[in-house]
C-alpha cells in the first residue's frame, strides 16, 4: 500500500488574445479566449520535483500568441488543432494536449448602411467554443456554442406532471418559453469544414427550437439535437443544457386589469436547469474529458 500520483494535467488558462488581419485595409478581428492543458510522463515533477517534462504554461502562452502570427488562425477547431499536435509533437514526455477555445463576436459597426472597415461592435455574449483533444497521433473535436439567447412567446404549454403536496405550479397550456442555450457537439473525425458546419449547426438548432410545439423544455431539447444530427452526419451527438428562464404572469386583477398572457416578470433564479445528450444509437460512448468538463 503506498500513496502515488493520479491523473493530472497542467497548462495555461484562459489567455486571450485579439488578432487583427491588416492585408487589406477592411480589417478582420478575431477574439479569443484559448486554454491548454498537457499531459503525459510528469510523474517525476510531482514525485521529485524533476522539471525536464514540463513544458512551462508561460511558453505555452507564448506559443498561442506566436501560432497567431506565424499563420492565419482560421477556424477555431484548425487552430486548436494545430496547437495541440505541436505540443504532442515538440514537447518531451507530452504525450496528450486539450485546447479549448471561446471565440468572441463582433460585428462591423454600421456606418451610412455599410460596415466599418475597422469599427466593430460586440453584439451578443454568445461563444462559439471548441474542445479538441489530442491522444498521441488521434484527435477529437467538440465544439459548441454558449449563452445563446432565444424565446418563444408562444407555442409552448406544461401540463400533466406529477402533483404532491407541495406543489403549487399551475398548468398553462401557453407560456413563454426562454433559454441560454449551451450546446456541445462532438465530431466523429476531422475531415470537416469546420466554419459550415458550425453556422449550419447553430441554424438548425434555432429553427428546431422555433418551430416545436413545446409541450416542455426537454422535448424542445431532444427536437434541436435531433435536427442537427439528421443534417450532420459528421456529428456522434449533441449535448444540451438549457436553462430554463422562467418568465411568471404578473397578476394585474388587484387594479381590475386582465393580464392576457401579455405581461410577464422576468426571474432570473432559481431556474430549471435542463440537460441531455442526444446521440446516435450506433456509436460508442466518448469519455467525459472530450467534453471540457472538470475532471478532478
Ligand atoms: O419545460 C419544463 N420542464 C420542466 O421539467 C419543468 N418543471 C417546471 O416547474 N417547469 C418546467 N418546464
């Protein structure tokens, strides 16, 4: 019986970098918020302190930064890509590498009904996001989108739940419905145009979650992954967390007026919280890291 070292990684969180293109002078920006974690044989830095695996973060941040320069940052994934193979492929002992990357938007700002050329707004707190791992020669891709913002004012109804003693909700058969949707969707290889499919990924959801009748928050959940995997057979499967924003009927009858699902408040906690993974039934299971979740 003896006390030994378990699962680890280390690298640089969150460095964020804004890279502009000046070939032309109608500027592009790109605007990045890039994590790397690596692993591999560092046994000996925490067992004995021996350093001589362990590539510092301080470099890995300068390799984000010079990647940027050396060539076009691309789509998300194809830098992430290229970041993690250089590790795995460079670095003694470094045997594996998980980039994740945000991507901030911006928009030119219009002026005399054209955009800027170098003018730009930040329109929406939305991401996209990539989670790619790197396992010696493989690679796996997971990207996503979070704190997209979408509501339907109706065509959504909860009714037909389970009533115990203390519940209070009443059932509506027309409510609103909102959420911040989180989605990450994983790749099944990387011969992927990583640009198209993500634009049509996202459309896809939007229009999933549109045109459902909501009968609650999950079978809107199932109907959006469902609607990209059958436009995408690149992807294994899709996961959601939805929160549910809930919006209550203010009641308006104490001054003698008849709120007719017209005037709402707002909440912002507590709020449902709704999750699942919507896949296809014919592939295996990936492991959890793929997902950027925390594993320690
Ligand atoms: O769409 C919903 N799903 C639920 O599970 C739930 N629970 C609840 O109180 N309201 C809702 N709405």
């Amino acid at each position: 019986m003896g006390i030994v070292m378990g699962p680890n990684q280390y690298g640089k969180a969150e460095v964020r970098i804004v890279s502009v293109n000046r070939d032309t002078p109608r500027h592009t920006i790109k605007d990045l918020n890039v994590s790397s974690s690596l692993r591999g044989d560092l046994d000996g830095a925490h067992l004995t302190g021996d350093n001589s695996n362990v590539l510092p973060t301080d470099t890995q941040k300068n390799t984000v930064y010079a990647f940027a320069k050396e060539a076009p940052i691309g789509e998300i994934e194809e830098f992430a890509l290229r970041l993690g193979r250089h590790f795995v492929g460079t670095a003694d002992g470094i045997t594996g590498a998980r980039i994740l990357i945000d991507e901030y938007s911006w928009e030119r700002i219009p002026v005399g009904g054209t955009g800027h050329d170098h003018s730009f707004a930040r329109s929406t707190d939305e991401k996209r996001t990539t989670a790619v791992t790197i396992d010696g020669d493989q690679a796996h891709v997971v990207s996503g989108l979070k704190d997209l913002i979408v509501l339907k004012s109706t065509g959504s109804e909860f009714w037909g739940y389970p009533k115990d003693k203390y519940t209070t909700l009443s059932e509506t058969n027309d409510r609103i419905l909102a959420t911040a949707v989180t989605a990450r969707w994983r790749y099944l290889h990387t011969d992927v145009d990583w640009g198209k499919s993500f634009e049509s990924i996202r459309a896809t959801m939007l229009e999933a979650f549109a045109t459902t009748h909501s009968l609650a928050l999950q079978q809107s959940l199932y109907e959006m992954g469902k609607a990209a995997m059958e436009k995408h057979p690149e992807v294994a499967e899709v996961r959601l967390s939805l929160p549910n924003k809930h919006h209550f009927l203010v009641d308006l009858e104490y001054c003698g007026l008849e709120n007719n699902n017209e005037v709402f408040f707002a909440a912002d906690r507590p709020y449902g919280l709704i999750e699942g993974v919507v896949k296809r039934d014919d592939v295996e299971e990936a492991p959890q890291a793929w997902y950027s979740l925390p594993q320690f």
